[in-house]
C-alpha cells in the first residue's frame, strides 16, 4: 500500500524521498517532519558532518494547507556540504584533472562488493549513495507514517540496551513504556539506564581515542498495535518477516530478533511461549510478551518488540589493511570522515522503518482512501474481536 523510494548522494545537493500511498486528510506539520531528522543526528559519538548539516524536510508535494492529498508526498532535504563538493560531485560536464580518484577500498563497507558490481575503479561512485546518509530521507517519510499510526493510537519508541560491551541492567524491565521513552529522548544515548549511559560514553571515548568505532543493540518497540495485522497465507505478507526485513535495510545492522529473539532458541517451550488468559477488562491477552508481540506473521496486540543488532562503523581512526584496486598491491584503507559510536541515531531510524511497515500493514489490513475511512473500518474490526 506504501511505497518509498529514496535519491540522492552524500554530498550531492541534496536527498530526495517519495511516499506513495499515503490516504487523504492526514494532519502534516512541518515540525511533524524535522522533529525527527533532529533526533536522527544528535548522540554522543557522532562525528564532524552533524555539525555541518541541520536537516529540514523541504514539502513540494502531496500536501495542501497541512493535509495529506493521496498523492505522492515528495521530500528533499538539502546537503549543506554541497557548496564544498560540486566540482567533485558534478552531475554534469567533465572531472577536473587534479581530481583524486579513491581507489583503495575499506573493508566492512560497500567499497569493494560495489567494485565487483559496477565496476568502478573510482570508489566514491559506490560510497555516495552507500553512505548512511541516505537514511535522513527515509526517516523523513518515515514520520509522516508515524502521524498516521498517532491517528490509531500506535507509538512506536526505541532505546539502547548496550554499546560494545556495556549493557543495560535488568532493572530496565521495570520501568513503563512511558518512563523507558522519556529517560530515552533526555539521553544523548537514547539510553533509559543513567549508569550504563556513563560507562557507555567511557566506552566511546576509549574507542575514539584508539581510533576505533563501537556498535551495539537498540530496541524498538510499537505499543498500541491492534492485532490481526499481517498474514499468515504468504510468506511475503507476514508481518515479522516485513519488519526484520525493513530493519535489516538499515547500513550497519547484522542481525534482529523478534521478542525473545535468538535466546529462545536455548529454552524449553514451557519457558517461551506466553499463555493466554482474560485480562482485567475482559479483553483476552497474554500473560507474557515472549513472543514480541508476532505470532505467525500477524500483530498479536501485544506490544511489538524488536532488537537490532549494529555492527562497529567500519570507518576508522587507525584505517585497516587493504588493496589498491588499481596497483593490486596492500594498501591502507582510505578514511572518510565519520562517527566513532551511531547506535542512537540506529534508533531512530529503525522507528522510522518501522513506522513505514506498520502504516503499510494497516493501510492493508483497514483499506480507504483517507484517513476517515481508515478510521470507520479499525472501529468496526476492534468491535467485532473485543479489542477496544
């Protein structure tokens, strides 16, 4: 129901993203758009280029006196770098004679799979559009998907559980949702356990000072998210496949686990599959979220949880080996500016994703042309299942 398609380079003038699907008499602020790309860029271990850019989402389609048309919403988001890359970066006329051409590529990145595909020799061609750059158009879009999931009640938040080796307590397993989003967007680690905030900012600086990078596990989770969304018929339309699908997209990320995730493989099923009881109200639920709130391919209404697994940012102070492409001899590998530790922002982007997969789901699931009609249709199905 939702299509995005994403353009432009690092340091090309600028990104451009279109969302396609999205249904009419959606509210649309201009904040709603740039709160986000705010969020995307701050954290502690973020490197030079954040300084440069202050990101803004500039409107040139789909949207008329602050409401969604059903047609395709257009984005763009200007690279304040340009100015210093244009004769570099040209789209036309010729390369200038002194230009350097980057030729020795970086291992853990896009540089040398994308030389076997295309066959460049001149690896800024594969790392412009490689680049995590790339992400501040999709969580553009992805915050217009979130306006419409705040129309049904969904939030969807995220939070750090570690960074190299430190990692949240347990004691974080107490806390609401509430508090876990609000310790979250006051931390310049998007990290809910203060402690382990500190230490994982010790972490980073011990990286940046080895000229090395650190990676780490965030947490996504979508609260509010009624069930029977997804399909257990194909396996395309499955709801869990779509997310860890979307999640892996996301430069750096090797691995998501769903619930449990990956220690559910080593427990009984006694220790891994959540009862089902009668609520309070009445409403039938779970006595547990082991599962993560997915069950077969479809939202159960229990909250969504995903973890995310980011690997180092393979771009470092103290560059590894390589080989030239052009001499074949061993090389340093070149260096690009860069992040020492961007887990947080990995949040952040991982809700816009998300975001997109969710308001896919429900689009797919309530159908309509706009937003009331969407509405009408939600009503009726949580009637009918008790789910209100």
């Amino acid at each position: 129901m939702l299509r995005l398609l994403t353009a432009g380079e690092s340091h090309g003038p600028a990104l451009v993203a279109i969302l396609e699907g999205l249904p009419a008499n959606l509210t649309l602020t201009q904040e709603d758009l740039d709160r986000d790309l705010r969020r995307r860029q701050v954290g502690y271990g973020r490197g030079a280029r954040m300084k440069i850019e202050q990101d803004r989402a500039r409107i040139i389609s789909g949207l008329r006196f602050g409401k969604t048309l059903g047609s395709p919403l257009a984005l763009e988001i200007q690279n304040r770098d340009w100015p210093a890359w244009q004769e570099k970066m040209s789209p036309l006329g010729k390369p200038p004679e002194e230009l350097e051409q980057l030729s020795v590529p970086r291992p853990g990145h896009a540089d040398l799979a994308g030389h076997y595909k295309f066959g460049f020799t001149d690896l800024r061609n594969i790392l412009e559009r490689a680049s995590a750059r790339e992400t501040a158009a999709r969580v553009a879009a992805g915050a217009a998907a979130r306006k419409l999931l705040q129309e049904f009640g969904i939030t969807v938040l995220s939070q750090v559980l570690s960074i190299g080796p430190v990692a949240v307590s347990a004691s974080i397993e107490k806390l609401s949702w509430e508090e876990i989003q609000t310790r979250a967007e006051a931390s310049a680690l998007r990290c809910a356990d203060q402690h382990a905030e500190e230490q994982m900012k010790a972490a980073i600086d011990q990286a940046a000072q080895h000229g090395d990078t650190l990676g780490g596990v965030i947490q996504v989770a979508a609260l509010g998210v009624p069930p029977g969304l997804g399909s257990y018929a194909q396996w395309d339309r499955k709801l869990d496949a779509r997310l860890a699908a979307t999640i892996m997209s996301i430069p750096a990320i090797k691995g998501v686990g769903i619930g449990l995730g990956f220690e559910a493989a080593g427990k009984p099923g006694s220790e891994v599959h959540d009862e089902i009881i009668l609520g309070a109200d009445g409403r039938i639920c779970h006595a547990t979220n082991r599962a993560g709130g997915l069950e077969a391919g479809l939202s159960n209404g229990e909250p969504i949880l995903l973890n995310a697994a980011m690997k180092p940012i393979p771009t470092l102070g103290q560059p590894l080996q390589s080989v030239d492409l052009k001499s074949r001899r061993p090389a340093v590998a070149f260096k690009e500016r860069a992040d020492v530790c961007a887990v947080p922002a990995a949040g952040v982007i991982a809700e816009a994703m998300c975001c997109l997969v969710l308001a896919d789901a429900l689009m797919e699931k309530y159908g309509g042309d706009t937003v009331e009609e969407m509405q009408a249709a939600c009503r009726v199905h949580r009637e009918s299942i008790g789910w209100k």
